[in-house]
C-alpha cells in the first residue's frame, strides 16, 4: 500500500521515463556549453597546426616559385585568423555567441580551402584530402546545431565543384570521382550529425530526469507524506540553524506549536479517512497562509509546529491568532450532508537571549500549548515562566 504522496511521485517519476524519448530541443546546449567551446578550441587549434606543417609541404611541391608566396600568405592569414577565432571562443557565454564566432571561421576555412584549390590549380597533391578534411570537420568536429554543420559544408561542396569544372569535363571520370565522393561524405555527414545532435539531447534528456528523481527523493525525505509539511527530522535540522543564526545575530525568532483539539474524537466519529482529511486540511490551511521564510514541520500524530524567523512575540501571537480563527472556519464536507469541523490549540514561545538550546524553545512552546488546552482549548497562549 502506498502513501498518497508516493502516489503523486509516480506520475511525476513515469512522465520523466517517457520523456526521454523524446529529448528536449532547448536547455541542452547551455548544459553543454563549456565541453563544446573547449572542442571547438581544439578543432581550430588543430587546423592551426596542420596548416602550419603544410607550409614546409608547399615549399617542397612548388620548389620555391611564385604560388609558394600566396600559398604562404593563405596560411598565414589563416593561422592568425584561427587563433582570434579561438580566444574568442574561450570567452563566450552563450551558444549563440559561440555559434556566430565558429560559423565566421568555418566561412573562412570555406574560402581559405577554396583559394588554396585555385592557387595550386589542377596540380593540387592534396585535393582530396582536403576536401574530407574540411568536410569531416563540419560534420563530425562540430558540436553546434545542424545548420552549423550543413551550411560551410555545402557551401564549400557547391564552391568546390564549380572550380573541378575549370580542370575537367563534365563527363570526365575525375570529375564524376570527385563529385560522387563529395554526395557521400556530406549525405554521410548529415545523417551522422543529426545522430549525434539526437544523442547528445537524449544524454541531457536523462541528466535532467537524474536531477528531477534526485530533487524527488530529497523532498520525499523530508516531507511528511500525507500533509506536506516538513518531517521532524528537518525540523530538527532547520530549527537548529534559525536558533544559530538568531542568537549570532541578536534576531527574533519565534515558534507556534499547534495541537487539533479532539483529534481522537475527530477519528472515532468519522473515521481514519476523514481525520487525514482534517490533518491535510489544516496543513494546507497553514502552508497557505504562512510567510515563504517561514517553516510548516508535522511534529507527530495532530501536532504541528510552525518556525517564524524575525518574528518576536508580538507578532507572533498575531500570527497565531489569526491562523485559529482560519482553522476555525476550515469545514469538511462529508457524505450524507454531514459536515466536520475542528479547532486547535496553539503556544507560542519566543527566544530569548540567554538561551542556549532550541530543544529549550521548542519545550516552551509545547508547554504553553499544554496550558491553551488546560485552559478551554482553541486558544492561543503565549509561554510565560512559572
């Protein structure tokens, strides 16, 4: 059998179980942001050096003469331009940031392999490897969308194409060889990015459902199920630190202990089910009306306590106060046209500043609590020393 809470976590514990198959579009780029500026990075550092080493390669191919000089200039332009790219990755803290500096130096390594084709002409020794190089890099080095992949991708498809048809003919079998394999790597390289964009969602889709469960599990520790009020282990906890902190301080503090007046009458006349009822509605009457800096704890069976920070005894009382007269108006339709309803009893205790202890401040409330029901009941009573 389970708890009523335990039964509202479930729905919430499946619907993350579904989601995952059908991973989120937005969060998971913020999520990956810093692993992915370091991998673009890397990619541009590595461009870097292999252009570097390429320069001795020129020089050796063309012996020296004239397109070695504009094939010097074309590295050269690309290296300093690669390493602003990369400090200005490494700054950035927003994917679209991010995603603007790396589409400007995919352009640009577009234009750089382009121009490098037209200097070297139909005497390219390393055309096609080039060509995969460039293109590998869009799509498989990339970390951003897919539009940042497909883009620099084509264009330097479509850009490189064109230049084939100045050296060869359009039926030649060069050409038919170097358009066949420009279709397969980039046919290839679209349907592996959209992979990898999709398990890259479906790794932040669980994180985020790891978190969610983890956060669950944290509530459901200290919570009390039935009412949703805090549990008496973090009141302990939580009491405990406000005591520190106001005594370090010299701050009010404050604390209400509830009692539902005949809460065994309550079970006896109507039944277990209707005295959940009454616990449910008199903590949800409470988590309402509380200020969000202060702490609702189930204190055991129909006890509650209530934690007010900066509160002295003042105002407390007005609290207190005013939440009997609201449990008193708290009516419980039942079948059969009966109705229910109850009161409760309410001490109120305030720290004072020779006080060491918070289990004291707790016992004062309880005990002023002890005096509302000796004294009628429905009452609120403030702590006073014998």
């Amino acid at each position: 059998m389970r708890c009523g809470r335990c039964e509202r976590a479930l729905p919430a514990v499946m619907s993350f179980r579904l989601s995952s198959a059908s991973p989120p579009v937005s969060g998971y780029r913020e999520h990956f942001l810093q692993a992915d500026l370091l991998q673009a990075a890397i990619v541009v550092g590595l461009w870097v050096a292999s252009v570097t080493l390429f320069i001795v390669i020129d020089y050796v191919v063309t012996r020296g003469a004239a397109p070695f000089a504009a094939l010097l200039g074309l590295r050269v332009g690309f290296i300093v331009l690669s390493v602003i790219a990369a400090l200005s990755l490494i700054r950035v803290r927003s994917p679209r940031r991010a995603d603007h500096i790396y589409l400007a130096w995919s352009l640009m390594l577009v234009v750089w392999g382009l121009a490098i084709n037209v200097v070297y002409g139909a005497e390219h020794p390393s055309q096609l490897a080039q060509d995969m190089a460039i293109l590998l890099t869009f799509y498989f080095l990339t970390t951003g969308p897919l539009w940042l992949r497909l883009l620099p991708a084509l264009v330097y498809t479509l850009g490189d194409v064109t230049l084939d048809l100045g050296h060869h003919a359009l039926d030649s079998v060069p050409y038919m060889v170097q358009l066949l394999m420009l279709v397969f790597v980039n046919a290839i390289g679209w349907v592996v990015s959209r992979q990898m964009i999709t398990s890259r969602q479906s790794i932040f889709a669980m994180h985020q459902e790891e978190l969610a469960l983890r956060k669950e599990m944290q509530a459901l520790a200290v919570t009390d199920p039935l009412t949703e009020a805090f549990n008496r282990r973090y009141l302990d906890m939580a009491l405990e630190r406000e005591f520190s902190r106001a005594q370090r301080h010299a701050r009010p503090l404050s604390v209400l202990m509830f009692d539902i007046d005949h809460f065994k009458r309550v079970n006896d006349t109507y039944g277990h089910q209707v005295g959940d009822r009454a616990l449910q509605a008199f903590a949800g009457m409470i988590l309402r009306a509380k200020r969000e800096e202060d702490l609702l704890a189930r204190f055991g069976g129909e006890e509650f306590v209530l934690v007010a920070p900066e509160t002295d005894e003042a105002a407390v009382m007005v609290l207190a106060e005013r939440l009997r007269q609201q449990c008193e108006a708290i009516q419980l339709e039942l079948d059969g046209g009966l109705t229910c309803r109850f009161t409760v009893s309410i001490g109120a205790a305030s720290v004072s500043p020779d006080e060491s202890c918070c289990a004291d401040l707790l016992q004062r409330a309880d005990s002023a609590m002890y005096r509302a029901k000796q004294g009628g009941r429905n009452r609120v009573i403030a702590y006073q020393p014998d």
